[in-house]
C-alpha cells in the first residue's frame, strides 16, 4: 500500500486534535476530541483508497496504527479488457 495515503492524529497546539498527512503545510482536518479526528481520519484514508491511520498521543509517540481498506466506489471503471 503506498504511503502517500498515510495521515496522523496528532494534538493541535493550540488545542484539539489534527488529522495531517506527512510531510504537509497544513492539516487534512481539525476536530476539538481525539476520537472525532480518528473518525474524520478513516474518511479521509478510505476515499483516498486505502492507507495508514497513526494515532498519536498527547506526547507526541505514537499510540496505535490502523489499516484502512478502500471505500467503496459508486462509480467503478466499466473496462472489459
């Protein structure tokens, strides 16, 4: 699975928490408790098509890594090669 999909919760120094890709400017998403950007991290990993998810705790390490499958796509190629 390529990394480009990958994105941290991390804590937002001046409070809640961020959903960040790696290596980014900016944040993916902002959410005020841990658990609402996990739920908004998985979104963002699922439609990106599939990824990593690191969870990171209050001191900065990381606290738990989830695999997150693709979502599903309303509207797949229609290829017949």
């Amino acid at each position: 699975m390529s990394n480009r999909n990958n994105r941290h919760i991390v804590p937002n120094p001046g409070g809640g928490w961020d959903v960040r890709k790696p290596n980014a400017a900016r944040a993916s998403a902002h959410a005020d408790t841990k658990q609402a950007a996990e739920q908004r991290g998985r979104e963002i990993v699922r439609n990106a098509g599939g990824g990593e998810l690191r969870i990171h705790g209050l001191d900065g390490q990381i606290q738990d890594s989830d695999t997150v499958p693709r979502g599903h796509d309303p509207n797949p190629p229609h290829d017949r090669k």
